[in-house]
C-alpha cells in the first residue's frame, strides 16, 4: 500500500482498521507492531455527549417546559422526536450557529427554535469543546512526522475541511494509478441484474469488489444471490439483525402494564428463552386467554359426542402450554415482587442477561449496549412513562459489524472505500439510487436548513460527497461495470444516472443471462421392502378412502403423511373438520331419536343437539366467541333449511334410515382393508340399499373424476355396504348442508303485466327449497321408489351400471396396491393435489401438473345402454 515502518500513525476510517493492519503484517513478516489506526474524530479528540445522556435530559426538561410549547409538546414522549433536536443542535453547536438567528418564518419554526435554544441552555454540551479541540489538534497531527492519512470517507462538511487540510500536509497511503475499463451494462429488473452480477463473477473467476448504491435495500438480495452461486464475500460496516433489543423491551412493556397482550408478545419474542413451537403458541394464546393453567376442559369435552375425538390432541397441547407457563412462572414472579420501577428494570435485566441468544457474539454487544445505557439513565427512570420512553428508544438498537468470508469478493458501498480488486461491480447506478446525495429531512429537512445561517449550502455538501465518489474509478485494475436494472418490479421504467451518463456515456449492452433450467428431478422411490413397512400390515395396506384418493392426486404426498406419518395437528375449534363433525352428529341423533321422521324436527330441537358442544368450544376458546355464536347461527339456518327439505324427500320416498355413522373395516380387495364411516345407509325392505353422505358443501359425482381414481368414496361406501348387507345398491348420492346459489329476476313479463317478485322471506326460503336436490349416481330404474316426485334427485333417470363401477373400483385398487409394492412415491401432482397441501415447503414442486385424466376404463361409459 506505500507506507513503511516510519508511518506509526494511520488516520482511517474504523472499518479499515483491519484490512490495513493485516496488510502491514503481511509486510512484516506475519507481524503488526509499531503501528497505530485511528479515526480522524479520534485523531483530533473530538468530544461527543452520550446520546442517552441528552435524550433523558432533554425528555426531562421538555416534559416540565411542555406548556411553553403547545405546538410540539405531544411530541415530547417519542424518542425519535428528541433525536432530531439533538442531532440538530448538535449541528447547531459544530458550525457556531447563533440560536437568535435560527429561521422564524411562521409559529413552527417559531417554537422549534425556542425548543433548540432550550436544548442548548438545559445542559452541558460536550461538543462545545470541539472546534478549540480541532485547532490545537490538527496543529499537533501537522507537525508529528508519524502522522500519515489513509483515504475514506467524511460525511459531515466540517470534517471533511479538516481532511481536505490533512491531505495537503501529511502523507498519504496511495495506491498505484488504475485505467480500468469502464462498462455500462443494463438488465431487466433488479433480481436479474444481480444474478448477471453473479454469474459474470463465476465466469472470470477473478477477485471483485461489488459496490452497492443501497445497502439497506440490496444487501438482502445480493445475500440470497450470492449464496445460491455460492459465491464467497466479505462485507464493509453493514447492520446485523439482532433480537436482544426486542427481549428486553418486550420484558419492560409487560413489566410496566401486566397485560395478557404485552405477555403474548413477550412470548412472541422468546423474551423468556423458552423456546414455543409455533402450534403450541397459536393454541396458548387462543385458549389461555389469561395465561393461566386454570381448570382443564378436557374431562368435558371428553362426554361430548362431538368433541371426544379431539380430546387426546387437546390434552397434549394443554400440557405442554402448562409444562411453558411452568417454565416461565419464576421470571414473571421476579417481574411481579418488583417494589418500584428500578427493581422491575433490574428483573428484566438478569431475565435478559440469561436468554440463550447472548451465545451469539452479535446478541452480546447489542446486550452490552442496553447495559451502558441503563447505566447511564437509571438515575432519570421513575415513573411508568420512563419506561415506555426507554422501551421505544431501545427498540432502535442495532449493532454494526461486517461479515467476514473470503477476500475474494468485497461487498460495499459507496461511502465506505476498499482496495482496488481485478473487477468492480457498480450496482444499480440508477438516478434514484446514484449517487445517493443525502439531503436533510424530517423537522430541519431541506427546505429549513437553507435559512440556517453559517450552514453549508445543499451545493456545497453535494460537491463535497460527489468528489469523494472518486475512489470508485481506481476500485478495479481490469474492469469497472456500471450496472442498472431498466425496469422496476411494477414495470416501470428506471433511467441510467445523469452522473454516470456524462462521465461515461450512455453506450450499454444487456447484461448476458444464462438460463440456468431447475434441477433435474429425480423419481423419488423407496425399495418394497420400505414401503411394505411404511404401507403394509400383515400383508396387506390398511388405510382410508381419502389416503388411497390422496396417492392418485400425489403419491409423494400420501407418502409423506401416510407412510412418514408427517401431519399437521388441527387444534382450532373453528376448524373445517369440527364444523362438519357437528353438522354429521345433528344428522345422527335425529335420525336415531325420530327414524323417518328425524327431518321433522323443529329449530329448538337443534339448537338442543349442538348448544352443549358450542358452550364447550366457547369455553375453551374464549377469544373465537364471536365467531362460534356466528358460526351457530349459520349453522342452525343452514341445517333447518336442509331439514325442510330432507323432509320433503322422506315424504316422495319408500327407503327408509337404516344405519347413521356406520363405521367398517373392511377389506375392498385381497391385500387392501379400507376403514372409514358412511354417513347414512337406507334400506327399501331386502331388496336396495342407498348411500347417502353429508357435504358441508356443494358436491357432484364425475364419472372422469372416478375413472382418474380421485373421486373413490361414495362407490366404495357402496361396495361396502354391499358386503356388508348382501343388498345391491340403489344409488350414491352427496347431501349438501349449503344453499345453492341461484339467479332472481326482479321482475317476469305477464301477458298483460310485469309482475314484480316477491321477495319475502316465505318466498326466498321456498326458492332455496327448490334449487336444493341430492346429486349422484342412480343403479336401478325403480325411480318411484327412490323419488316418487322426481324433485328431489338430480339426474334420477340417468341410471349407471353398478357392476361395471365394481369392475371399475377393483382395477383401481388393484393398481393402487400394486404400485405401493412397488414403492412408488413419485413426485407428480395433479392440478389439484398442491391447493392445500401442507407440504410444499418439502417437496417445493415447480413442474408441469398432471391433468386429472381417467386411468382406468377410458373408453368405457357407466350409463346404462353407452357402449
């Protein structure tokens, strides 16, 4: 870098430190000694009050003073406020600006300046040493001869006068004089820029700096690029995510309110480092409405008919809410025996200091900095609004660091300079991003600041920045590629920089872009050894209808959930499956209470089968009140409706309810038992039997869906039953709990007349009742007997040929079986298999999806007479 060993003093910016003492060790036979880094504030021992220190003085006195300022005294309790009169009295106090001259052009700017002049009387300001500092000390750095200045960059205009004089008085490291070629490239948006950026790099494979114009807004991108090409980088000074900072103030909320809301969030943060899987705390918080153990309701639900099938999940997931709020008791205890706010701080404090995120180094310094600034402020923190002042500052802690990879590729910006590398990548030199000028804003934005007398103008600090951009020129030794992206994500298009486009012209190609196609995916089987275990039992696979569906629409799927046992537990009581479970019981105990008859059954009798079960839910879930009352509400509409109209069919009907939630075991074919419950089964003497089951909504059967094998249940039930009874079966059909929608003129033509519908209840229920009918498949052309009115029954005279669906079904299962011996698993779903699935996260498909086509029996048709 030039320097030798008489240079013991080297003025940088801190995030150079390193990179220069590794270098003079390089130089020195592995050895840094005898050499000094230091800042230029620190160089001219420049002053600064603790930030803490002012924001609680000044909170302090404009709390007492608020009166004197009617315009901006609610502002006085938000930190960020504070921190804008301090960083611009600050300024104030810099550049020797008089109070008295700060602008008064309307009552704001008025009361804005009182409030500066406040601030500047109310306490000893550190900085007002600073200018006397930076006379005797630039004289002293002048005269040392060990003094030299190594390029970086200054921000504030004050300094950089001071820098601009070090350059032309003490030496200075240079580096040997570059003419990169200067690129311009262009591509589409900013992703694809960035994976541009990432393949050229692994092309040329040579060493890079990569100079974002936004940190802030790039780096995350460039992170999840460069990883995926594994692409190995260091970075300058970059902010690292922390979450000590929300630990803490989430302790002190709950510490200053008690509330179950800050508690729950307390929780959400892992503020008590007992870890809480997501399920568990979604279950805590819906149930646990206090956060109390309380009375279990697992006994009640377990003598609810309903409710007793979910008991066992219930029952493992209050245990472990009790196990966490077991675990937790001793610090909400420390927190609650507090006497005064000190004592509260102080139990967060050991509650913090104790979390298993302080083993990250990066955790630690942000913990380390809540430390120094209770230190500095526990005098001035009293009352409940000092927390949550204190709260709302800490919450914008953030530690700073750089990550360290490989020298190969440094990661930049453009106010932080690096040694020159083969190739430099300027991103994104567009004219909203280059050269990224800033320009003052908030309260003392722009607009305010040029009134303030003795301040420097917005051209002046514009040069200033603008020449210390420079330094990007000699970046590269090769090459130096100006990059933008043409468009934005909305489509919008995004100009080259004015700047780069009169410097280099405007001469730019488009980025080239290898289409990198997905990975092969390679068929996914296991061994029939494997799938005999995962699948079978004593030789045979024993599962639901749905499961053998579920392998059609997706084997990986079926394998992941059947074969690996991987579920996702569904403990909301406002579940699909709880829902329909009730709707299914209201159906079972009145046909078990009133045979035929159960359709005639009034709305007190239903509100009298399911009023037990909704108490229950309420009870358990307090939180979904409102919406289980609104559930029951729709529910006992839905269910009269459907009751008046079942009653209406009972009547056309010569079947009769011979079995309600008949559950099997059976097996369908040899080496297949199938396990499930058909809903209802009707009898007409010896002679039929028919299937009914209950949708809470709208259902059809098709004969393409049966044939690609994913519409299996009713025809099974119906083989089923069948067997069961010896009885050939009459029809399947599905029984909708939802009114079908449906089109209502407001008004017909007569022939004399427009006639205006009616619209009244009576007449909108009598609509309903009319579009309502049970939609499946009919076996015999005894219709009188199935629906006397032929109303009641879609498609009634349609009649299919039942022993060819038999045939149909065992093909099915057969192949079923036969690729489950196979251990076929392969990943191919169909146009419906991912909607909601739980398991895209693993499998993460993104090829072509199956078209739901028959497998089986593709040119043979079920109606009775097709060929």
């Amino acid at each position: 870098m030039g320097y030798n060993d008489s240079m013991k003093k080297i003025i940088a910016s801190k995030d150079q430190f390193t990179a220069l003492l590794a270098d003079h060790a390089l130089s020195n036979h592995g050895i840094s000694t005898g050499i000094r880094t230091e800042t230029l504030s620190g160089a001219l021992k420049l002053k600064s009050t603790p930030v803490e220190t002012a924001l609680f003085q000044l909170k302090q006195t404009f709390h007492e003073k608020k009166e004197e300022f009617p315009i901006y005294r609610d502002m006085f309790i938000y930190p960020s406020f504070i921190m804008e009169i301090i960083a611009f009295t600050r300024k104030v106090i810099a550049y020797d600006i008089p109070s008295d001259t700060l602008p008064r052009r309307n009552e704001n700017e008025k009361e804005l300046a009182r409030i500066v002049q406040t601030a500047l009387s109310c306490m000893e300001w550190e900085e007002t040493e600073n200018r006397t500092s930076i006379q005797n000390q630039f004289a002293q750095i002048t005269s040392d001869q060990n003094y030299c200045l190594y390029p970086h960059f200054i921000n504030e205009p004050y300094l950089y006068e001071v820098y601009d004089s070090l350059k032309k008085t003490i030496p200075v490291i240079t580096t040997p004089e570059v003419h990169p070629q200067v690129i311009l490239r262009h591509g589409l948006n900013a992703r694809q820029e960035m994976e541009a950026i990432a393949q050229d790099i692994c092309r040329k494979g040579k060493t890079c700096n990569v100079i974002l114009t936004s940190m802030d807004t790039q780096y995350p991108l460039l992170q999840s690029v460069f990883a995926r090409y594994g692409i190995p980088y260091c970075t300058s000074e970059i902010i690292i995510p922390v979450h000590i900072p929300s630990v803490f103030t989430a302790l002190l909320r709950y510490g200053v309110s008690r509330s179950v809301q800050d508690l729950q969030q307390a929780c959400r943060v892992n503020a008590f480092g007992v870890p809480l899987d997501l399920p568990v705390q979604q279950y805590l918080f819906s149930h646990f409405t206090q956060l109390q153990t309380g009375k279990s309701i697992v006994a009640k639900m377990q003598e609810d008919a309903v409710l007793s099938h979910s008991c066992g999940l219930y029952e493992a997931m209050e245990n472990k809410c009790t196990a966490f709020l077991e675990k937790i008791q001793p610090a909400l205890d420390s927190i609650h025996q507090a006497e005064d706010m000190n004592e509260m701080i102080h139990a967060c404090y050991t509650i913090m200091a104790e979390h298993p995120y302080l083993r990250d180094h990066n955790e630690l310094k942000a913990a380390m900095q809540i430390r120094e600034i209770l230190s500095g402020v526990n005098e001035q923190i009293h009352t409940k609004e000092d927390i949550s002042f204190l709260a709302d500052y800490l919450e914008t802690i953030t530690v700073k660091g750089t990550y360290q990879d490989s020298p190969f590729c440094h990661v930049t910006d453009l106010t932080h300079i690096v040694p020159a590398a083969d190739i430099s990548y300027v991103v994104s030199v567009d004219g909203s991003s280059y050269p990224g000028v800033p320009n003052e804003s908030g309260l003392f934005d722009e607009k305010y600041m040029e009134a303030v007398s003795g301040y420097p103008s917005q051209l002046t600090r514009n040069q200033m920045y603008i020449s210390q951009l420079s330094w990007i020129e000699s970046s590269a030794t090769q090459e130096l590629i100006c990059s933008w992206h043409t468009n934005d994500y909305q489509g919008r298009e995004v100009q080259l920089a004015l700047e780069i486009e009169q410097k280099f012209g405007k001469n730019a190609e488009a980025w080239h872009l290898d289409r990198l196609s997905p990975a092969p995916l390679y068929p996914h089987t296991i061994t029939s050894e494997t799938a005999a275990k995962l699948f079978m039992h004593q030789g045979a696979v024993t599962g639901s209808i749905t499961s053998v569906e579920n392998y059609f629409r997706c084997p990986y799927q079926c394998f992941i959930q059947y074969g690996l046992h991987v579920r996702k537990p569904d403990y909301g009581s406002l579940s699909t499956n709880a829902i329909g479970n009730i709707q299914h019981s209201i159906m079972e105990r009145s046909v078990k209470d009133f045979h035929k008859a159960y359709a005639s059954i009034d709305e007190a009798q239903i509100r009298a089968y399911i009023d037990h079960t909704f108490a229950l839910m309420k009870e358990a879930s307090p939180d979904q009140a409102h919406l289980l009352d609104m559930t029951q509400e729709r529910m006992v509409t839905g269910i009269r409706l459907t009751m008046k109209f079942l009653q209406s069919f009972e009547n056309s009907t010569s079947f009769t309810p011979d079995q309600t939630e008949l559950r099997f075991c059976e097996e369908i074919i040899d080496g297949v038992i199938l396990t499930g419950v058909i809903d209802r089964l009707d009898l007409y003497g010896k002679e039929f039997l028919r299937i009914i089951d209950y949708k809470s909504t709208g259902y059809s059967l098709s004969e393409t869906k049966v044939k690609a094998c994913v519409q299996l249940q009713l025809l099974t039930y119906a083989m089923i039953a069948q067997k069961l009874y010896g009885i050939t079966p009459a029809g399947v059909y599905y029984c909708s709990f939802r009114s079908e929608t449906y089109d209502v003129p407001a008004m017909t033509k007569g022939r004399k007349e427009i006639i205006e519908t009616d619209f009244s209840d009576e007449a909108e229920e009598e609509r309903m009742m009319n579009q309502r009918t049970l939609k499946g498949w009919t076996f015999t052309d005894r219709t009188v007997e199935m629906d006397e009115t032929g109303t009641h029954i879609a498609t009634l005279k349609k009649q299919k040929d039942f022993e060819l669906i038999r045939a149909c079904m065992q093909e099915i299962y057969s192949i079923f079986l036969s690729r489950i011996r196979q251990g076929d698993i392969s990943l191919s779903p169909d146009e419906s298999a991912c909607g909601f699935c739980s398991f895209r996260p693993i499998c993460r498909y993104h090829g072509e999806y199956r078209k739901q086509n028959p497998l089986v029996f593709q040119d043979v048709k079920f109606s009775v007479g097709k060929d």
